[in-house]
C-alpha cells in the first residue's frame, strides 16, 4: 500500500480550509438574515439563566459556532448589557447548539454538495435582493462544509492504514487523557470544535479510529473552542474576561466528570448505536449532544457557585458602561412631576457625562490608535442612544399629567438636552470612523494639524463638560461661559480651516489628509454647537 502523502495532506488540508469556509459563510448568511434580531434574542431571553440557555442554543444553531456566540455574549457583558450570571447561561446554551452541526453532517449529503453549492452562488450571483443574497449564502455555505468534508474523508482514507497512526489510536484507546489533550489542540488550532468533530466522524466512518478513542476527542474538543472567547477577551472588561473563563472552567468541569465515567459513556454510546441503529457519524454527534446536554444538566444548578469561582480566579472591580437608565422609575410619574423632572434630569446628566467621556475616549483613539479606545467610545454611543429613547419616553409620560409653568420649561429644556446630547454621541461617532479611516489608508497629518486637532479637542471636551454642569446645577455664569467657549471653536474652525488651505497650496499635506482633517474639525465644531444649546437652555433663550 503506496500511500501518496502529498495527496493526502493536501486534500485534507484543501477540505478543512472549505469546511471553516462553508460553516463561516453559513453563519455570516445566517446572521445577516436573523441581523440584529440575533442581538436582541440574547437581550430579551436572558432575564433568566433557563432563557439564557435557550437563547445560546437558538443562536449557536443560527450561527453555527459556538465561541461565535461566546465572543457575542463577551461583548454584551463588556457593555453592561447582560450579567455575568445571565452570559453564563447563554455560554452552556452554545455548548448545546454547536452540536447541531455534527448532527448536519450526520445527515450525509456528501455526494449532493456540489449542487448545492451551486444553487447557493446562483442566488448569490444572480439576484440583487440583499435578502435572496443572504440565503444564497446561507446554502453556498452549507454545501462547502459537506465538500469540504468530502475532501477531507478521502484525505483521510489511507490513514487507517499508516502504522504510526494505528499504534496512535491505540494508544488513544488506552490512555483517554491523550485524546482530550488532541482534541484540544487541533481545536485550538482550526479554532472550530465542528470542525473536530467532523474530522472524527469522518476518520470514525473509515474504521480508522475506534469509538473508545473517538470519545475523549470530542471532550477535548470543547475544552480547545473555549479558546476563541479567551481571546475575544483580551483587552475587554473585567466581566468580558470573566464570561469567557467560565466557558473554559464549564468545560473542564464537565470533561473531568465524563473522564471518570468515561467507560460508561461509551457503553451508553454504543447502546444508542444498536437501539436507533445509526451510522458512525450519527453515532458521534449523539454522543457529542449526550455529553453536552447532561454536563449543562449537572452543572446549571451551580450558576451561582461558578460565577463566584471566576469571580475569585479574575478579581477587580467591573467598569462596565451602563446602557439602562438608573433614576427613571415611573412611580414618580403618578405621585409628582416634580420629583419625576429630578430623577430624568439625574438621567440627562449621567447621560452628559458619558457624552464627554466618549469624547474623551475618541481623543484618546486619535493619539493611541488603540481599539481599545475606539470601542469604549462606540459602546458610549450605543449607550446614549438607548439612554436618548428610554429618557425621551420618560419625559413623554410626565408631560401627560399637568405640569406648572415652571416644571413645563425644565421639561422643554431637558428633552431639548437629550436630543443634544445624543447628537453629540453621532458626531464624535463620525470622528471615530474618519480615524479608522486615516489608519486603515495610511493617512498622516502634519505635525500642525495635529496640534490644531489637539487644542480644539481639548477646548470641546471643556466645554461639553461645561455645558453638563450647567445644566445641572442650572448654572447661569457656567452656561454663559460656554457660549463664549463656543465662540472661541467656531473662530478655532474657521482659522484652521483658513491654515489648512494655506498647507495645501504649499503642499504641505496631502487631499486625503485634508479631508480627514477638515471633517474632523466640522464635527467637533458641530459638537461645540450642541453644547451651546444645552446652555442657552440653561440661560432658558
């Protein structure tokens, strides 16, 4: 038996790369199709854990990944929109749903991949429907991964006979540590567990491997996808990081307990194999979904006890950016619209600090380039925009009861301030998209343009500030400050607009820099006159 080992790493290479590409295009389709709806699925079901295990398998299964939707939850933990207890719950609910792609390629459609993904490029290519697009995709998708895995199962059919291998999968068979610890690292290393777990089906289908050592593959595969969550956490928030080691810690809990009964399970494997009579991948992806349903059973009683664990292991205080209001309780809208007035203002006020405070960060991304600031100052934006509703509404049903005079031109200033503020978050929100645009082109401004940037930074985070104390303590001397801090931007504007031509016509710098700069510019003068507006409410003009 001549084996051809060139063939056999390129095809399987070859089909692994189809198979992540297929799983990924299937998932982008997918959450295009779902769009934001996937976002709101883990915001709406998590109010409990049981929900948020419903919702990490819903969406796992729409994405197809289960660190996908581990990295999403990381990220709504990161902004303040979910609790750690609840993304526990999401993250055993993607254990779940990532078991549904072995139970697709279960499913053997090998032999129609090819039609289907020519049905899925025809939608793709021929029709302008964003929406028949998305489908396309969907099923282009979904027929590369069983190509892929076509691919791969004929690179793979000669291993059972190299002698190196079997002596390997003996030594499997016998030392279920080993297993774990190569399902880990292959993992690990395609940063998929459905791709794993294909391969095992696949190599499980040619008899080059036995069931005894199959097993401890698929343990150490969850281990190894918990990865992409770890990663997805560098950088992020106290809780961000501690959502994504609870994955790690579920895993690890739930393949120490399999590994003690691991001959058990594989009796329990097999039993299922004669009663339901199912091929060897089927058999796989039954046993991948026993072990992930029942370790979410065992472990989700302790919710509690693992959110206090990870608190332990990563210590610190959360910043997290809040994106519900904290003083908008309507049971003051009935007893007294006085007291309702104080509590929005409180909101308006947070809801200003936070303005600034994403200016600030913008500033920082401007000198730093770093993601971590621009993300903070997107996570701001999103936040005033909620908080821009959720208090616009508050205001709505306070001005339905009767107000007094005075009361109803607070109430008149307060929703004009809010609209201010959110437009302000939508301007340094521009701001931040032009420095991803001046990095992604490579864009450099001259040294006096930066120091132009600068002082007019520094000047409109002064007098955000300022702004927001004035109306919070309704402040007139403040307030009349601000409009001449104002003055002094608009007259900054235009006089940097006058030197930035007068570089241009020297050649000092280039159009795509003058472009960046000059928008840059117009929006922190923009925000300048949304400050002036929130003090001429103030000074009630």
């Amino acid at each position: 038996m001549d084996i051809d080992i060139q063939q056999l790493i390129f095809e399987f290479v070859g089909g692994l790369g189809i198979f992540l590409l297929g799983i990924k295009f299937m998932g982008d389709g997918l959450q295009k199709t779902a769009g934001d709806r996937l976002r709101d699925i883990l915001d709406k079901f998590t109010s409990n854990p049981f929900l948020g295990v419903l919702a990490g398998i819903i969406v796992t299964m729409l994405i197809q990944s289960s660190s996908g939707t581990t990295v999403l939850t990381v990220g709504l933990v990161n902004a303040g929109f979910m609790t750690l207890r609840q993304a526990i719950g999401v993250i055993m609910g993607a254990n779940i749903g990532t078991t549904i792609t072995a139970f697709i390629i279960g499913v053997d459609l090998g032999e129609y991949a090819l039609p289907i993904i020519a049905v899925g490029c025809f939608l793709i290519f021929f029709f302008k429907n964003q929406k028949i697009t998305n489908i396309g995709q969907t099923i282009f998708g979904f027929g590369a991964l069983f190509f892929g895995l076509e691919l791969m199962s004929q690179g793979m059919e000669p291993l059972r006979h190299l002698e190196t291998f079997q002596e390997l999968t003996q030594s499997m068979s016998s030392n279920p540590i080993l297993g774990v610890v190569i399902g880990t690292l292959f993992t690990v290393v395609v940063q998929s567990s459905s791709a794993t777990i294909g391969v095992l089906q696949g190599l499980f289908a040619e008899g080059a491997i036995e069931l005894r050592a199959a097993v401890p593959v698929l343990f150490g595969d969850n281990i190894g996808t918990t990865i992409t969550a770890v990663l997805a956490s560098i950088g992020a928030s106290v809780a961000a990081k501690r959502a994504a080691y609870t994955h790690v810690i579920f895993n690890l809990i739930g393949t120490t307990i399999f590994l003690i009964f691991i001959g058990l399970f594989t009796q329990y494997v097999v039993f299922l194999q004669d009663q339901l009579n199912l091929d060897p991948k089927m058999t796989l992806a039954y046993a991948h979904g026993s072990f992930n349903i029942v370790n979410t059973l065992i472990q989700f009683p302790f919710i509690g006890a693992l959110a206090w664990l990870v608190t332990k292991i990563i210590p610190g205080e959360d910043v997290t950016i809040e994106y519900k209001p904290k003083h908008l309780d309507p049971i003051f809208i009935q007893q007294s619209s006085t007291l309702a007035l104080d509590q929005a203002k409180a909101e308006v006020i947070r809801m200003g600090e936070y303005a600034a405070q994403g200016l600030e960060e913008t500033y920082e991304y401007l000198l730093t380039q770093k993601q971590k600031n621009s993300e903070t100052a997107l996570q701001i934006e999103g936040a005033l925009n909620s908080l821009d509703r959720k208090i616009t509404d508050y205001l709505v049903e306070i001005s339905a009861g009767s107000l007094s005079e005075l009361e109803s031109a607070k109430h008149t200033a307060l929703m004009d301030s809010v609209r201010d503020i959110e437009r302000i978050g939508d301007h340094f929100e521009n701001i931040v998209e032009l420095i991803d645009y001046k990095m992604s082109n490579k864009v450099n401004l001259t040294e006096q343009a930066q120091e132009d940037l600068n002082d007019m930074f520094d000047l409109t985070i002064l007098t955000v500030k300022q702004a927001v104390k004035a109306l919070d303590n309704m402040d007139r001397e403040e307030a009349l400050a601000v409009v001449q801090k104002e003055d002094q931007i608009d007259k900054m504007e235009r006089n940097y607009r006058k030197k930035h031509i007068i570089r241009m016509n020297e050649g000092h710098c280039s159009g795509s820099a003058g472009i960046v700069f000059v928008d840059i510019i117009s929006n922190l003068e923009r925000i300048g006159d949304h400050s002036v507006n929130i003090a001429e409410d103030v000074l009630g003009e």
